[in-house]
C-alpha cells in the first residue's frame, strides 16, 4: 500500500462526488486506499458513496464529531506509508498523487508535506503560515487587518516564495501529506493522530508544532499541484458559530503552547472583542 488517503465530509455531496472522480483517476497505477468519513451530512453523501464507490472505506458517524476526531477514525485503520489528509472540497490532477508521492519519498526529512494549492480561478491560494504568535492573533480578534492588512505580513508570510521548495512552520490542512515512517522514527508512534480538542481550525498547525517539538520538519513543494475551493462546508453555517469555533480553536491552541499569560490575555480580548460587537449589532438595528 503506498498512500492512505483520508477525507472527512459534511454536507458536500457533489462536491465530494467530482473529488472522487478525479481522485480514482489519478490512482490508477498507485497502491492506495481512500477513506470517507461522513459527518451526519444528512445530504445523500453516505447513500451516493455506497451506490457509486464501492471499494471507498466509509466510515458514517451518526453527529458531526469535527475534522480532527473524524480523521483519527481512519488514521486508525490506515495501512500505508503515508497518510494525505484531502478536504472533500478539492480537486486533484491526474499527477498529483504520483508527483507527490515522489517527492516525500525521496525528501524523507519531511514529516509532513504541503504542495502548491490553487483556488477555483487556477490562481495560487497562499497557505504557508507561521506559527501564530500572540501579537497575530490579538490584531486577528480585534478585526484590525480587515483595516490595515499589512499587519498581519509576518504571519501570513507574504513574501514566501512559492516556486522553491523550502521548510516551513506549518501548512494548509486541504492536502496535508504525512509521512508515517518519519512520524515513528521522531515520535515513537506508530500512528499520526491529530489532537482531538479541537473541533475544527488550528488541528493542522497544531500537528506541525508537534512535529517540531519532536525534531521532525514540515516542508512545502511547487512539484505536484492540487485546487482547493476553500471552506464550502463551513460557508453553510451561521457566522457566530463559525466564529465560535474559531476562538475555541485558538484558545485550546494557545493553552497547549504558549505561556498561560498569553492564554488569559487572548481570552479576555475575545470577551472584550464579543462585548464591542454585540453593541454594535445593536446600533445596526
């Protein structure tokens, strides 16, 4: 078996559809193994998978347990060297998998791989990021990029340089490539799971900081190409409970890694920042 590839699904159904189609394409001459773990979509996608994909491992949970639990139910049964964590919501071409694949064979310093992404419009989708610092994080809970965007450059890491492949902090989660054998030989682990606190934001750059605490590194490649449509499940959600799941998010992230100083001052200038916002929203009608 040379790739598990695992992706976690809600709600998307055609979307989900036209991943798989291009999915079985590019694997024609792979050994691979394609996991769908289905959030309660409630949508057709459980009843389309066992129609249309029969040889597809499904795996139906009866509520939506988030991204990181979800993915850990088919870690667990994942068989390969490496393990592609793919968002239903992308598209790869007919060499994605096999260029890739190379890649991280060849480059076995890398834990984790990250590729170049392309949004729906075929342009480069930005996705290389360093890890958050408390400073990125307060300007991101006030709202003050959405005013002077050039705040956040460092983090965003906007003048990464795209064509050249190089370590980094941390990647997109939409095509997350993990390299088993690297994970056990720093870890002692034999499997790669994500940690379960969080529900969905911040599962990603949290693996990428474990792999850094265990002397492991986490890289990106312009060799191997993939279009992601950005977040169409969460589109479907109200606004408040997106950012609901954001702030957990962060807060769990800063509580694991940052002193418990900064945790507190976060925690309390999202209180400040809810505070401001429901009276504006109360002005507003």
């Amino acid at each position: 078996m040379d790739i598990s590839i695992i992706i976690v699904s809600w709600k998307l159904k055609e979307k989900l559809r036209h991943n798989l189609e291009a999915l079985i394409l590019a694997l024609k001459d792979i050994k691979a193994e394609i996991f769908v773990v289905d959030n309660n979509s409630q949508d057709g996608t459980v009843e389309m998978i066992q129609r249309e994909y029969k040889d597809i491992n499904l795996i139906i949970n009866s509520d939506n347990l988030g991204f990181a639990k979800a993915n850990n139910q088919a870690i667990e049964l994942a068989k390969a060297d490496f393990i592609l964590l793919l968002n239903p919501d992308m598209k790869v071409f007919p060499e994605t998998i096999s260029q890739a694949l190379a890649w991280a064979k060849v480059n076995t310093q890398a834990t984790v791989s990250g590729f170049y992404l392309q949004n729906e419009n075929g342009d480069l989708l930005p996705q290389v990021r360093r890890f958050p610092s408390l400073r990125d994080q307060l300007l991101l809970t006030l709202k003050l990029p959405h005013i002077f965007p050039a705040l956040l450059n460092k983090y965003l890491y906007k003048d990464f340089d795209y064509s050249l492949a190089q370590k980094v902090d941390s990647i997109r989660g939409s095509f997350f490539l993990i390299n088993r054998n690297s994970w056990r030989n720093i870890s002692g682990l034999d499997k790669p799971f994500l940690d379960e606190r969080y529900f969905i934001w911040f599962e990603e750059v949290d693996f990428c900081r474990q792999v850094y605490k265990n002397s492991g590194e986490v890289w990106y490649s312009p060799v191997a190409k993939c279009r992601d449509y950005i977040g169409q499940s969460f589109k479907q959600l109200p606004r408040d409970t997106k950012q609901i799941y954001f702030r957990t998010s962060m807060l769990a992230y800063f509580k694991k890694w940052h002193s418990l100083t900064d945790y507190y001052v976060l925690k309390a200038v999202w209180s400040i920042s809810n505070v401001i916002t429901k009276i504006f929203k109360k002005y507003e009608k």
